[in-house]
C-alpha cells in the first residue's frame, strides 16, 4: 500500500515530461475556412480588322473548241477558184466560172456576186454612122450552210438572191430597152476538203422565184410600153458547177 502510493506521482511526472518533450503539432488547414483567392477574369482575344474583299481568282483556262471539224479553215478565211458551169456547149479546156467565198468559223460561207459591164459598137458606111451600145449590172450573193458532215466531206445547202438590169440602146435614141430583175435560188452541193486550204466542191443550184420587168422606149408621141412577169420554179432544173477554191 505505501509502494502504490509512491509510483502514482512518479507516473503523473513521467507522462508530464513526455508530453513536454513532444514537438507542438500544426493545426490541419481546414478548405472551408480559408478565402479563395479571386480568378482574373478572361479577356476574349481583340477582334479581327476586317479584310480587304479579296479579287475573284482567276478563271481557269478552257479550251477553245473549234466548231468546225478538223482538216478545215479555222476562223474566219477567204477562198479564190475557178471552175465549169455545164451547159450547152461547154468547152472543158478552159474554166468558164470564178468566184471568191467568205467562210465563217462555223462553216456559213457567202459567195458574192458582182457583174458590171458595158459593150459599144459604131458602125460607119462611108455616109451613116450607128452605135449600139449595152449595159450589163448584176449584184448578188449565194449562201452556203453545213448540213452534215462526215470525214472530208461536206453536205451543204444553197440559196441564193441575185438583182440585175440589162440596158440595150441600138443606134439613136428614143429605141431602148430596160430589164429589170430578181431572183431567188436553191440548190445542194458537196465538198471534199483535199486538205485544210484545199477544197472541190460540185453544186446543184436552181431558180426558186422570179421577177422580170422590161421597158421599152418609143418615139413621140407613143408612150413607153413595159412587160412585167412574176414566176415560180417549182421544177428541178438545176445548173450544174464543179469548181476548185483555195482558202487562206
């Protein structure tokens, strides 16, 4: 009984002084009571200067197809030939016909026409003299168009308009005559193109419509007399050409 009473203070003093000898403990940090910091705000990223419009960008290239097939003129050409127009009495050892053709790029070709021409004759027996004299004028042209092609050759059709006068005075005066005249035609033809430049053609052409008025002076005190006619050619009568064109 007196042991007991002796250890309860050395007890009491020994676990003072391990409690003294222990290091003092920080207290935990509790997220609830500290103060969050405040976040900068974001600044949105300053907007963009506008842009100049930029230019379309360029068209791509394309190429040009020719309409017209190959081994033909290419654009706009013009072509000079000579050839035979049959008829009665041709003579084949001479060409009797020439003409010149427009060709376009898509084939249309013109084929002008233009004829001028005078003729005066005198007549002097030793005591009277006569003169005859005659005006030819003719202005026209004859369309060709593409129908079909195939190869080296082309199947065309034609028309055509022409107008003229014919103007015959036989020795003096108050005796001439004066015709007038027009004409629509129609016709077919084919072409072989030999080579780009090269080109033999046979046509078929035929009247369509005609108008012819003459005109016939009279001495006084008779007044001039005229004759008109008007004329549809429904026949298939046609003028017969073969003819050789270059083009450049």
């Amino acid at each position: 009984m007196k042991m007991t009473r002796t250890l309860i203070p050395f007890l009491l003093a020994a676990s003072s002084a391990t409690a003294l000898a222990q290091p003092g403990t920080m207290p935990t940090d509790d997220p609830s009571l500290t103060t969050p910091t405040p976040e900068e705000p974001v600044q949105p990223p300053p907007p963009m200067p506008p842009q100049p419009p930029q230019p379309p960008p360029p068209p791509m290239a394309t190429q040009t197809i020719e309409p017209v097939a190959a081994g033909r003129p290419v654009g706009t050409s013009l072509g000079l030939g000579i050839g035979y127009a049959f008829g009665a009495g041709t003579n084949l050892q001479t060409p009797n016909i020439a003409s010149a053709r427009v060709r376009l790029a898509s084939g249309l070709t013109f084929e002008p026409e233009v004829v001028i021409g005078t003729q005066r004759v005198t007549q002097d027996s030793g005591t009277t003299e006569s003169t005859d004299s005659a005006v030819e004028l003719t202005f026209g042209t004859a369309l060709r168009y593409p129908m079909f092609r195939k190869g080296k050759f082309d199947l065309e059709l034609l028309g055509g308009v022409r107008f003229g006068i014919d103007k015959t005075n036989p020795d003096g005066d108050d005796n001439g005559s004066t015709t007038t005249r027009a004409s629509l035609g129609w016709g077919l033809a084919v072409n072989y193109w030999l080579t780009e430049h090269w080109d033999l053609s046979v046509g078929a052409s035929n009247p369509l419509l005609a108008f012819q008025k003459t005109t016939n002076e009279n001495p006084p005190p008779l007044d001039d007399s005229s004759t008109t006619s008007f004329s549809v050619l429904a026949a298939w009568d046609p003028v017969i050409t073969v003819m050789m064109h270059l083009f450049y």
